[in-house]
C-alpha cells in the first residue's frame, strides 16, 4: 500500500478499498483511483489542518518537558566549549 510513501497513512480495518488517515483519524475511500485518492486527502485543507494540529500539540508537550535548570547547564557548557576553542 502507501504507509511507507505517505505520513500518517496506515492500512484501513474497512477494508482493501480504504486506507486509515491517522492524522484526520478516519478511513477513507481510495478504491477509485487509488494512488491519486491518497494524494487528494493528503493535499486537503481538514488533513493539512490536521497534520499542523499535531505537529502544534508535539511541540508544546516537548516543551513542557524541558528542564530550565538543565537547559541553562547546556547552554554553559557550550559556552565554555566555544571559549576553550
């Protein structure tokens, strides 16, 4: 299929004539002209939108991680790196 040629594209449980957008969280038809369905989802403004979502939620979860502590110890490091140089 196009899991591999496509993000966020995985087999579909509707069947052969579906493949799973992951992103939209929906099955969608592509038994009509295939390749080209895929493509036309993909280009679409609800899975572009849907695509940006995530990439939006992943970005505001790595920050909620980040360490200020130990961000501020990297950023020493480099410092000190750069002066030895």
């Amino acid at each position: 299929m196009w899991c591999s040629e496509f993000e966020y594209v995985a087999v579909s449980k509707a069947g052969n004539g579906y493949f799973y957008c992951s992103a939209c969280r929906k099955d969608v038809a592509c038994s009509h002209m295939g390749r080209a369905d895929v493509q036309r989802h993909c280009a679409g403004p609800r899975h572009i939108q849907s695509v940006s979502d995530i990439k939006t939620r992943a970005t505001m979860n790595m920050d909620a991680y980040v360490d200020k502590s130990q961000e501020a110890l990297v950023n020493k490091v480099v410092i000190e790196i750069c002066a030895v140089r």
